[in-house]
C-alpha cells in the first residue's frame, strides 16, 4: 500500500495534464506513456523518503503492539482475581481495561488513520517528488506537444505499449535537472 497513494495522486495529476493538453484547433494528436513506478524507482530521493515513512511506521507499531500488550496483560491479571475481587474494585478494572483499549485504538487512529501522522509524513516527504516528476512530464509533453501520456504503472490499463512511445527515462533526465536521478544507462526495471 505504500505506493499506492503515491501512484494514485501521481496518476490523477497524469490525468489532469492529458486532458489539459488536448490541442483546441484540431491539430494531430500525439501519445506517449510513462511507467511512474519505474520513474520514482530510479530517484533515490524517493527510496530515502519510502524508506522513513517505513522507520515511521514500524516505531509506531511497536508502540501500538506494546500497548496491546498492557491491554491483554491488565485483561489476564483481572481474570485470574476477578473471583476474590468485590464489585466496586471489578467494575473499576474493567473500566480501566475498556479505557486502555480505547487509548490504544486511538493511538493506531493518529498514526495511521486517513489523516494520522503517517499520512501527513507521506504528504511531507512524498508529494514533493511526485510534483517534481508532474512538471517534468507536463515540460516534456508540452515540448513534444504530446496530447496525451499515460502511466503504465497507474490505475489506467495499457495493454500495449510501443516502446518509442515510453517516455520515461526523459521524466527522469528533466526531474534530473532539480533533483537527483540515477544516470541513465544505470536505470533498471522492475517486473513491468
């Protein structure tokens, strides 16, 4: 799931440029793709920002599975003196459980919930190089005067594609020209 938000918001900025790009006076169309996964694959800036967005979120596990671990430890010393135990001191372990419980899946809700902190890091880290990787696709299709380029990698289904028309490693020489890239002959693909 890691990319996927990535890809998602990468390919809705693709859509938006498509369509933005379509000529008004009727001039031939011209097409191109790009594969995103294999662009960002090849910024290690991107790799350095999946790779803290990991370190995030495995603190923030280990955090959420020890406080379980309380939970489950406060549930277990509870049932085994719940017997000796008067009604007055029962009810106030149990509430203290329900309460404990309730902490812990609010801590899971503010690091990883729709807007939790691992999200808002995601937005920190991420989109800066999605919208680098956005202008350097909108700079090449508007110089090439491409009307359309779609993703390989996104949502939208691309069953063929004529290698001529893959422009990806050029994403990559323009977003090289404001951030680092791996030099192209140096470049390699994953299992697309």
């Amino acid at each position: 799931m890691k990319n996927s938000i990535a890809n998602y918001v990468l390919t809705l900025l693709i859509a938006v440029a498509m369509f933005a790009g379509i000529t008004a006076n009727g001039q031939s169309q011209k097409y191109a793709y790009v594969d995103t996964q294999y662009i960002l694959d090849n910024i290690p800036e991107f790799q350095d920002a999946q790779d803290e967005l990991d370190e995030y979120s495995k603190k923030w596990q280990k955090e959420i599975e020890s406080t379980y671990a309380k939970v489950s430890e406060m549930y277990q010393k509870y049932q085994a003196e719940a017997v000796l135990l008067p009604e007055d001191v029962k009810h106030k372990r149990e509430e203290e459980i329900v309460n404990k419980e309730k902490e812990v899946k609010e801590l899971q809700r503010k690091y990883f919930g729709a807007e939790g902190e691992l999200y808002k890091k995601r937005q920190e880290l991420v989109q800066p190089i999605q919208e680098k990787v956005y202008n350097a696709i909108e700079t090449i299709a508007a110089t090439n005067n491409y009307s359309f380029v779609f993703d390989k990698a996104g949502g939208m289904t691309l069953l063929y594609g004529n290698p001529k028309y893959d422009i990806s490693d050029d994403v990559l020489d323009e977003v090289g020209n404001v951030m680092q890239t791996v030099k192209r002959d140096s470049r390699t693909r994953g299992d697309n």
